[in-house]
C-alpha cells in the first residue's frame, strides 16, 4: 500500500488541529461547523458554498447541507473565535512587528440583492490616469510579518459608505490600528499614499508607534522653518546611498537620500526618505524612525517595500479562494466568510513556519509540483499542494485517476474524519466504486462493438 493515504491523514489532522485551536470555545455545532468551513476552502479551493459542501462528503442532500452553512454565516463571527485567533497568531511574531495596513475592494458588477452595496474603485480595472467604478465593498485589512517573513492577518473588515451607522474609511482604519496595537504594544506601520493623512499621522503619534508612510505630491513640510512641497525638496536632491531592492517581480537599483523635516500634522520631526530609480518620480517617504547612519535609510527602504506583501496577500485572497465570487448577501454573513477565508489564509501562514525539513511541509510542496524552486511568497504553492492533496478525492470518485491530473500514480486518501463523530467512509467503498466503473465502460464498449459488427454485416 502506497503511503499517499499517510500523507493525506496527516494534512486533515492538521487542518483539524489547527481548527481546534481557535474553535475550543465554542458549542460543539459551531465547532463542526467551523471546521468543516476551513477543510472545505482549503480543499476546494473556493468560497462558494457549494463547493465546500462537494469536499464533505456528507450523507445528507446538498442543498440543506448549503442551508446549514448559510444559516450558520448569518449568525456573524463569534468573539471567542476571534479572540483565540489572535492569540493564536501572536506566536508566530516576532518583538517589534512590521504591521501593513491597506484597502482593497471586492467588485459585484452584477450584484442588485446584495446588502449595502456600494460603489468603489475597481483596482483591477483602473489605472493612474483613469479610474473605474463598480459596484461593490470596501476592504480594510491588516496584516503582520511573521518570524517565516510571511503575511497573516490582524484585522480584516468588508464595509459600505451604505451601511448603517456607518462613519468614515478613517474610522475603519483607527478600528485596525487600535486592534494591532491590542495584540502587540509596539510595533512600525508601514502604509500607502492613500494614508497621507493629518489624522493618521496624530493618531500613530498619540500610540507612540513607529510609522512609515508614502506621501503624496500634494504634502507640504516645515523645512527651515518654511513650509515648503515634497516634491521641491525631491528635486533639489539625488540619492547617493545605492542599494538594490526588487519591485514588482523585478530587480531595481535605488538611490536614496533623507532629509529632517516637521509634518503639518504634529510639528514633530521626522524624516523624509527619497527613493530614485525605482518609479518615474522618486518616491517620498515619511518616518519617525531615528536615523543616524545610511543602514538605517536602507532599513526604512526596505520596510516600506515589504509593502508588497499585502498585495500579494490580497491577491492569493482573491484568486485562491476566489473571494469575489461569494454568494451570501448579507453584510454580516459575507464578514464571516472573509473570517473563515482568513483562517484559510493563516493556515498557510502556519505552515510557512515550520521548518523545510518538516514531512508535512515537504509534501505540500511536492504535490504543489511548483515551477519555481525558491519564492518570495508561499501561498499559493501551499494552496495549490493542500488542495492537490484533499482534492483528489473527488476526482477518484469521478472514476478519474490521478496520473490525468497531476502525474503521480498514488491512490487517493480516505475521505474527511469529522471531529463531531460523524459518518466515516471506507477507503473499499471507493474500490467497489472503481469495480463498476470498469465494469460500465467494459460493457459500453462491448455494446459499441456490437452494434457496429450489426451494422457491418447490415452493409
């Protein structure tokens, strides 16, 4: 007996183990329920409903299966759950965090039943001399670089300027910030131009954390006790520190100079960091991290370019568990499908921090097959390898065997062991399976052959 069964017990006791982790405090039927959520996604690959109830193999029709899940979405994201999600996570940090904080969205072009839909900026769609609007929500998430130099998720919020009591993006933003400065006492904020705001900037201030911020060309500075525009200061210098950095898949050399200057907001000093080379115009950076030798201007470089650890991190959301084509309509019940995408996505993160020797790691990786031997970002290769892994199932009850799909001749595993008691499938139910699929095509093949001989001697 091959050891693919081994390998694929061993991934769903992990995948349960890490539910029980932050699930505990919770009823039993939440607890089945959570897990069977994280299982799902992470074996489908999707978070649509349907598709997670095709991976759990329950005795009971589908549609009161989809029933069950709605109805347990619509209760919203329990607080203990969220609690011991962060507390969970809290390991894997270092002292001293890098935090990304930026907004996405989530577009429903055709969406009409949805609740509290909006209108925003498609980004996909959009480009710097032309915006596109469609219909659909805010994203407002926060991310923190673990110890394995990976992303995982602090806060994460699906908002609408047509919600409720709804109050401004800035406030969503401050619910974040105040969140991470919950979980960690100290740590850098590294954001976006579309956080170059007076506000932001006094509240960072007021936590005493440490910030690095884009700004904007619009951004006027005290320099000499004058107020003078970024981009003046920008273009009386040029970088004379050289450093290498890699932006959008590509290596760069940057040149950076810096500056002392007060920002409007709080008329405390802080540094301005010039970057050239890298855009058409050179970037300007805002810190208040003490400077005092070039290793700390290229140490502030390169934390405002881990910046594009969240992109990715959005992107793997989206196209991974194809977070865009949710179903669920209302506000409350589409947060607690992103809840449960995050835990999809801390799992990854979970596995990123075991060591490269670790026997569950190795296998993910190697059913992933990845082109690439070495990548900046995990997450989509321990996607792919987990769903290659759990997915496999439902192609060898199809009667399609896995040299069609992935190359490999190991047979598939035993299908999901519910911690809740529930039905077991033997692996020999799917042996009988296989017998009546041969014996099918033997006998649509042998009826082919006769009815054409028929036919011959017709002729």
């Amino acid at each position: 007996m091959k050891y693919s069964t081994t390998k694929t017990y061993t991934l769903k006791r992990s995948v349960i183990e890490f539910g029980k982790r932050i699930f505990k405090g919770l009823t039993r039927p939440d607890q089945k329920f959570g897990a069977d959520m994280t299982y799902g996604m992470l074996a489908a690959k999707s978070c649509l409903l349907t598709s997670i109830v095709d991976q759990l193999h329950e005795r009971t029709k589908k549609v009161n299966a989809v029933e069950r899940l709605g109805r347990h979405l619509c209760k919203g994201i329990a607080e203990e759950a969220k609690n011991a999600y962060h507390e969970f996570i809290r390991e894997w940090v270092p002292k001293n965090p890098t935090i990304l904080i930026d907004d996405s969205d989530v577009v429903k072009p055709e969406g009409y039943k949805f609740e509290s839909l909006g209108i925003v900026r498609d980004g996909s769609k959009s480009t710097e001399k032309k915006s596109v609007y469609e219909k659909g929500y805010h994203v407002t998430e926060a991310v923190v670089i673990t110890r394995s130099k990976q992303p995982v998720s602090v806060f994460s919020r699906i908002h609408s300027s047509r919600e409720k009591g709804y109050v401004s993006a800035n406030a969503v933003t401050f619910e974040a910030i105040d969140q991470c400065a919950s979980l960690f006492k100290k740590a850098i904020y590294v954001m976006d131009r579309g956080y170059d705001d007076n506000k932001v900037f006094l509240k960072l201030d007021e936590m005493k954390q440490d910030y690095v911020i884009r700004l904007t060309s619009k951004r006027k500075v005290l320099y000499h006790n004058k107020w003078t525009p970024v981009t003046e200061l920008r273009d009386r210098r040029k970088g004379k520190i050289k450093m290498k950095l890699r932006y959008h898949d590509t290596e760069h050399e940057a040149y950076l100079s810096h500056v002392k200057v007060m920002i409007t907001a709080s008329r405390k000093p802080i540094w301005l960091v010039l970057v050239y080379g890298i855009t058409e115009h050179p970037m300007m950076l805002a810190t208040n991290i003490p400077i005092r030798s070039k290793d700390d201007v290229i140490r502030v470089a390169k934390l405002y370019f881990s910046r594009w650890r969240i992109e990715e991190y959005f992107r793997c959301k989206k196209t991974v568990f194809e977070f865009e084509n949710f179903r669920v309509r209302s506000l409350k019940a589409i947060n607690a499908l992103n809840f449960y995408m995050t835990l999809c996505m801390a799992y990854l993160t979970f596995l990123s921090l075991k060591p490269q020797s670790s026997q569950i790691r190795c296998n993910v990786i190697e059913a992933a097959d990845p082109i690439k031997e070495h990548v900046f970002f995990l997450g989509y290769r321990l996607a792919a390898g987990i769903a290659r892994i759990l997915y496999l199932l439902i192609y060898e009850c199809e009667g399609v065997f896995p040299e069609t799909i992935g190359g490999s001749s190991e047979l598939p595993a035993d299908a999901l062991r519910d911690t809740g008691g529930q039905h077991i499938r033997s692996p020999f139910i799917y042996g009988a399976h296989y017998v009546l699929i041969i014996l099918q095509t033997y006998i649509i093949h042998g009826v082919r052959l006769f009815l054409f001989e028929i036919s011959a001697q017709g002729l």
